[in-house]
C-alpha cells in the first residue's frame, strides 16, 4: 500500500513520529528545526504535504490516506462563510410567537407555521429552506448567534463588513483577523495555510507577513491549457516562480506585489499537483448546482483530507443577501443551497474522519431593518444572525433573541446581544489555542462565550 | 487659483509610454516614440481632446467566425468593449469609460438586457470628460442603475434607501463622510419617482418618472430644507462641502498610485468646483510630476489584456476573454458589487493564474520567423515583441536561463514562445 510505503521515505521521518505511533503529538523541549521557523505541527503537515507530491494521488484511493492524515495533521481549521450583503436574520430564524413581527412584515413574515421550530427558543421557528441547518442542531452540531454585531453599528455594507473582516471597528486595519492569527502561527512558505476559495482573496485572511493562497477549486488550479502541463509549461511556470523570487526585494510597491503573487502561485502550484484525481472522489452527496459554492466545500474536505496543511478556510455562500426588494425568492433558494450544502460538508467530514478538526463559522456585515421597505424587501440593519457549525461546538445558543419590542434600537434595527470581537475572542482562545488579545484589539473588553463541547 | 505643479523633467518615449499606459492601454508599436515628439502638453492634449474615433484593425469575431453581437450572445459583451479598447484611436475616453464603470459600478440584475449595460456604457463614453454633474444626473436616471439599487422600486409610498445611500458613501462624498443615516432617509425620498415598464415580448425595461410615485413633501437633506426631486439630490451632493475632496482623491487614484501632495490636492478641488468639469482635472493629472516620477501601478486586468493585444498586433478574436477576464480578475460588466473592484489588490495567486492564460491566449497568435539560436539575442527579441523597452537584471537572468534551456531541448521557435509567456508575466509587463 502506497500510504505505508510513503511513511518509510526520509522526508517523511519525522510526521512518522507522531501521534499514532507511541509518541506525543508535540514533544516539549524539541526544537524547531533551524532558520525555518516551523512549528513542530506546522513541519508535520508540510511534511505529509511533501510526501503526497512525491508520490502523487493519482491511483490512491482517499480512505488509504485518511488514517495517516488524521493521525500526522491534527491543526485545527477554521471555515469562514461569508453571507454576502447582510442577510436577514428575521427570515432564517423568524419569531413566528411574535405578533409584532406580523405587524413589521405584513408581506415578507413566513407563515407562522411555516418550517421547523427551534428547539431552544419557543418564539422562533427556522425558515422553511433551512431544513438542513435544523438537522444538525437537533444533532447538537450547531450553535446559534441570533443577535450578532457591534455597539454603534455602521450600515454601510463595505465598512461594516470591513469591520467584521479585521475583527475591529477600525476602518484602517489592513489584515484580517484570521490572516493576523496566521501570521503569528503560520509559515512563510505554505500558502495554503489560509486558503481563500474564490476568485478573489476573501480579506479576512488577509496577511501582513505569510503568505496565503486562492484558488477556485483544487481541481482547478491548472496552469496547462489542456489538463495537466506539458513539460515546456512546467519548465515556464518553474521560470515565472524563479522570477518572482529574484523580484522579492525590489523597491517598488507594485513590483513586489507581482513578485509576490508569482512566488506564491509557483508554491501552490507544486503542493497542489497530483491532487486534481482525488477530488473526484466524495463520500458525501452535495446539491448539483451551478453554483461553486457545494463544489468548493467539497473540494476543502477532500484536501483537508489529504493532510494538505490548511488553517484557515474563507469563502463566500451562495446568493446575494441585500434584500432591498424580492426579498423572499431571493432568500428561498440562497438559503436552501447553502444550508444543504453545509450540511453535505458536515457528513463529508465526518465521513473522512475530519469533523473533530474542522469548525465553520458563518456571518454577514449586518442584519436588516425590521420594518420591511414596501419594495417586497428590507433595508440595512444592524443586529444580524450567526453560525457556528462543527462536531465540536457546544449546540448552545450565544447569547439571546432580544424581541422586537424592546430589542429594537431608536433606528429601527434589532440590538445586538453578542459582540461578534467576543466571538473571535472566543474562537482564537478556545478553538486554536491562542492569545486573542494579540490578534483582536481590546480583546479584553468583550466577553466571551463558551463555545466548545 | 493656484496651479498644480507640472513635470518638467524630459519627455521621451519612456514618459510617453508611461502615460499611454495610465491614460489608456499602453502603445502600439512605434506609438510612444510619436506621441513624445508632441511634448508633454501636446501629447496629453491629444489623449484629452482626441478627434473622432476611429478603430484601427479587423472587426473582432467569435470562435465560429461570426461577428460578435455584444447585446445578445454571453460574453459578447467583454469582448466588444475590449476589442474597442484595443482598437480605439481615442484611448483615454475608453478608459474613462472604465474609471467611470468602476465609479458607478453595476450588475446587471432583474430583467435588464445585456443591451442595458451596454447603453450605460454608452453614457459613461459620452460624459468620460465631461461634467460629472452631468454624469451624476444620468447615471442616476440609467435605467440599469436604477434597476440595480433599486431606484424603480422607491416610490412615496414604500421608500427605498438603496441608490440613496450608495450616492452618498460610494458615488460623491465617501463612506461616514458628512452624513447621517436620516439624511439617507430623506434623500430616498427625493429620489422617488421612477416606475419600470417591463415589455415581456422585446424583454426590455422602459423607466418612466411618475409625479404621482414622487414623495411631493418637503425634505432636510444636509442641513438644507426643501421639496427636493432626484435633480435637487444631485445637486445636493455635488454641493456638499466634502464632495471635491472625494471626487478629487477617487480620480487622481486611478491614475497615480500614492495620494496627491496636499497643495495639489487642493488646488484640484479649486480647479473642480468651478464648474464639476472632468477634462481640466485629468488634464492636470497626466501632466503632474508624480506620475512621471513616482512608483509603478498594477495593471487592471483589462488594461493589462487590451495593453497585450495592442502592443503584439493581436486582436480580439477566437478565444473566450469574458471568462479570461473573469479568472484574472476583471470581467466587464460584472463588478463584483458596487463598489467596483478593489483596484489596491488586482493580485493573488487565483488572479495571477488568470493573468498566465490570459497572456497564453494573447500571445497564440503572434508568430515569429528566422528566431535567433542564441539565447541573449532570442530575449532580446521577446522583449520587443511586448513591447519592452528595457528588461530589468532579474528578469533578464531568468529569461535568459529559460531560453537557454528551451533552445536546447525544444528549438528556437517554441524557445520564443516560451520566453514570450515567461515575460509576459514579469513585473515590466504587469505594472506601468
């Protein structure tokens, strides 16, 4: 089996020594090894990395990997989903109880009978596409934020959004607060430790120092015109990597962006080929949209799968959540197909034995106005709803549902009961083990809720 | 009024084609030589004040032959706009027209035809160096904007802050810049008045101001007091004491990659309330010492495309550049949000991917005869096959290595092809 043979390779010494086979997963006292600045973990993984290059997938079946990759690769990773536009909260969790909510949205209020309830507030009732999301907190797997966001809540979709990406109410912070984690955890030569599946890099991964990487899908992270390279791209796109590292250090801002961008194409390059095979293959069944959004969540299990050395994962839900008129077609199928997909994602870890590992975390800038507009929609808001989804959060609701009566601030807008600082405070201190107040700026300020079994 | 400061260093055809580059799609081949013969006034004269336009070069086609049909078929659209990017003989109006698309950016939604972007586009060429309040009052009557921030669906019954807010923040004052949200509010009010008319058979969407939709009652917007319709909204705007300081920095940023020196920034904003006019603030841009002198800028995907194309003699035709630009970054018509696109991060390593076919599907047509066995020479001739006036040291050794290499196994015509792409994506031909 290639999988044993692979654990005999020299490359692949010291991930043999791990967790699995009689030693400590991170012993004390060892140093990292010399100038690189890897972590003991971080070099195991690089090292599992490696080995799957060597070797290639092309004819290993995933389950043969799935034993090594849990047993050697056991960081943590976040999953950062991002609702696009600030969806409405009062629709995917609606207040059926509520007489009030009948009176705010005369057109736009679910019927009061209308999809599931939730367990753990009788006034609330899940939206009828959400029936997946209902699914894995009957199974405890979800924990809900009803009430998310921030004291003086910006309604601009690109500041407050930007808020939530940098993890304050700072509009001139330039990294995001996973990407100011992966800077202090990371290394400079894996870009795959934040991995942005989009087209374009989704800023809360956005570093100071180490780089990260976007890509569309694995599978689809091609430089070749046809699948696979001709020896003479391979040879080009080894030249375009050189040329980006002899630019590394020019002087001017924009050279050194393009330096940057061609360096860390190259790298990810080498640590993703050979994958492209193995994606095809999912023990999950996930909606057929034309949609990337199942696509991609199927894509990062399968490389989470592989051991390849991801920390931090972001990318964008399907649909667009400002509602500002059609509100209700817009929200049935955009929910449908993210609530269903994510459920797809959750049966697909545990499938590969990933979900201890793995949280998701999902949010939007804001929540919307109470008061729907007349346009068969809603206006911006302020307090929005929050997600987080794992094997290993607590279930719990965060914080409560403050009502409409005197939840509402002077504009209108639910009032917040959690802080989403809290909740990154919370997340960096309980799910990867770090010093928030390093990362979140008045980090002590907020508290935090419990969000781990 | 003080004046802004003008470069005074020489003007040859390095500056020349810097400025081709930030004022349009880079030159043709021989073309900065010809425009720095004009001097640096002259030559940004004729990118301000051009005469009629006229394309230069064969009309693009799709894949089967056939001419595009930019208001029907997927794609059609990027690629009429590029090909004109690349043909125009009046560069700067096309990339105003791209400033202003990322200005005043739109998605196509709910039932507007591609056509419908295409007529916005139309309007943006027209006021590309026009008067912005002029552009202000189009755009906010264009029936794809209005359609996409909802401006038809905001009526005296039911108002919509949508277009509202987004004039403020994005439009002509900037984000928290000397608003609050009731201004929003009553602004939305102004602004009522705008019905769609949907013509299910031709499937267009007709817009028409209702006065029986348009909130009549009197509105405080800013401070000021009145019974404001969607003119007075603009005007409003366009009035605000913080709206030359925005327009200027927005402007003067996509020309020059470091803010303007705080006199200058001043002076512009004189020099722009005095009439909303868009050609003397460009024209003092392009002649200011900062672009001449200062840092390099990252090429916008479709100007980097455009620019590829014209500096090889290639055309638009054959591949499929709506979705090469799209992997790159910048597919025209489609802004990621309103927004626009992030112009300070064109680059990461989805983007570059898509700038590696993009450049392999630019440079598929561009053949070559009689290619030197050796490889300096062999990289000399790339370079000036992009256009390049002068390679940098390490990007020369790298190519060098390459063409090297290439010569040996694969012979001088592929080794070309080869050191062609590996340039293409070097920081001389990404920046400018």
């Amino acid at each position: 089996m290639l999988t044993r043979r692979a654990c005999a390779c020299d490359d692949y010494g010291r991930s043999h020594a791990v967790a699995g086979n009689g030693l400590p997963a991170i012993e004390t006292g060892m140093p990292a090894p010399a100038g690189t600045g890897l972590t003991r973990r971080s070099f195991v993984a690089k090292g599992l990395g490696l080995a799957l290059t060597v070797y290639g997938l092309d004819r290993v079946s995933i389950v043969d990997l799935d034993g090594i990759a849990s047993a050697a690769t056991n960081d943590r990773v976040l999953v950062s989903i991002f609702l696009d536009g600030g969806a409405d909260s009062l629709s995917m969790l609606f207040p059926a109880a509520d007489g009030l909510y009948y009176q705010y949205r005369p057109t736009l209020a679910l019927p009061q009978s209308a999809g599931l309830p939730f367990s753990e507030d009788g006034r609330l009732r899940w939206h009828p596409s959400l029936g997946s999301l209902a699914q894995l907190h009957g199974e405890g797997k979800v924990s809900v934020i009803p009430a998310i966001g921030y004291t003086t809540p910006d309604k601009s979709h690109f500041t407050s959004r930007h808020y939530w990406e940098v993890g304050a109410t700072n509009a001139g912070l330039a990294t995001g607060w996973l990407g100011r984690y992966l800077d202090r955890v990371g290394t400079r030569d894996n870009p795959l430790q934040g991995l942005s599946l989009d087209s374009r890099l989704q800023p809360a991964i956005a570093t100071g120092k180490v780089p990260v990487a976007s890509i569309d899908g694995p599978d689809r992270y091609t430089f070749g015109a046809r699948r696979g390279e001709t020896p003479l791209e391979s040879r080009v796109l080894d030249a375009v990597g050189q040329m980006g590292a002899a630019h590394a250090s020019s002087r001017d801002g924009a050279i050194r962006q393009v330096a940057a961008a061609a360096s860390q194409s190259h790298r990810l390059r080498r640590e993703l080929q050979g994958l492209g095979a193995s994606v095809g293959q999912v023990p999950a069944s996930y909606p057929q949209s034309n949609d990337e959004f199942p696509r991609r969540l199927a894509g990062l299990a399968a490389m989470l799968g592989t051991g390849l050395p991801i920390r931090c994962a972001a990318l964008k839900a399907p649909g667009m959540y400002d509602t500002h008129a059609d509100q209700a077609g817009e929200l049935t199928t955009a929910l449908k197909l993210t609530a269903d997909s994510l459920l797809a994602f959750q049966r697909d870890l545990e499938a590969r034995g990933l979900a201890d590992r793995v949280l998701v975390h999902v949010w939007s800038e804001f929540g919307r106005r109470v008061r729907e507009n007349g346009s068969d929609g809603t206006d911006h808001g302020a307090g929005g709803l929050g997600l987080l989804i794992g094997a290993r959060t607590r279930g719990r609701m965060i914080g409560e549902f403050p009502g409409l009566g005197s939840g509402l601030d002077e504009q209108g807008n639910l009032r917040a009961t959690s802080d989403f600082r809290g909740v990154y405070s919370a997340i960096l201190e309980q799910w990867f083990d770090t010093d928030a107040a390093a990362i979140i700026p008045n980090a002590a300020s907020f508290s935090r809720p419990s969000l781990l079994k | 009024m003080a004046a802004t400061p003008v470069y005074r260093g020489p003007f040859g055809a390095a500056q020349a084609e810097r400025l081709l580059w930030r004022a349009g799609f880079g030159p043709r081949k021989g073309e900065a030589a010809a425009l720095a013969r004009k001097g640096l006034r002259g030559a940004v004269r004729s990118l301000t004040r051009p005469g009629a336009e006229h394309l230069v070069g064969p009309e693009p086609t799709d894949a089967q032959g056939r001419p595009l049909a930019p208001f029907d078929a997927a794609g059609h659209d990027h690629m009429w706009w590029l090909d004109r990017m690349v043909r125009t003989s009046r560069p700067l109006v096309e990339r105003m027209a791209l400033v202003w698309h990322d200005w005043f950016a739109t998605q196509r939604v709910g039932g507007i035809p591609q056509k419908g972007m295409l007529d916005q586009n139309e309007l943006f060429r027209r006021n590309a160096l026009g008067s912005f309040a002029q552009l202000l009052e189009d755009v906010t009557k264009d029936p794809a904007m209005l359609r996409w921030l909802n401006g038809d669906k905001n009526t005296v019954r039911s108002p919509n802050e949508n277009y509202a807010r987004e004039m403020m923040e994005l439009f002509t004052l900037g984000v928290n810049r000397g608003y609050t949200e009731q201004d929003i509010r009553e602004q939305a009010r102004a602004l009522t008045g705008w019905r769609g008319i949907r013509r299910r058979a031709e499937g267009i969407y007709d817009f028409v101001y209702e006065p029986r939709l348009h909130d009549p009652g009197t509105k405080t917007v800013f401070g000021k007091t009145g019974a404001f319709a969607w003119q007075d909204a603009c005007r409003l705007c366009l009035q605000h004491p913080n709206h030359p300081s925005f327009f200027v920095a927005k402007l003067w940023s996509y020309f020059v990659p470091t803010a303007p020196p705080r006199a200058t920034q001043r002076a512009l904003e004189a020099l722009y309330r005095d009439g909303y006019q868009v050609r003397p603030l460009v024209e003092a841009i392009l002649q200011h010492p900062a672009l001449y002198t200062g840092p390099r800028l990252v090429k916008p995907p479709a100007v980097y495309a455009a620019g590829l194309l014209r500096a090889t003699g290639g055309g638009v035709s054959g591949a499929n550049w709506a979705n090469l630009g799209a992997t790159a970054g910048q597919r025209l018509f489609r802004p990621p949000n309103v927004a626009g696109w992030d112009d300070k991060r064109w680059l990461d390593t989805s983007t570059f991917r898509g700038r590696w076919l993009l450049a392999g599907a630019a440079l598929q047509s561009t053949g070559s005869s009689a290619t030197p066995r050796n490889a300096k020479a062999l990289v000399d001739r790339a370079a000036a096959g992009l256009g390049i006036r002068s390679l940098t040291k390490p990007t020369r050794t790298v190519a060098t290595r390459l063409a090297a290499d290439a010569l040996r196994s694969n012979g001088p015509d592929v080794a070309e092809r080869a050191v062609r792409q590996l340039l293409a994506l070097s920081p001389e031909v990404q920046t400018c």
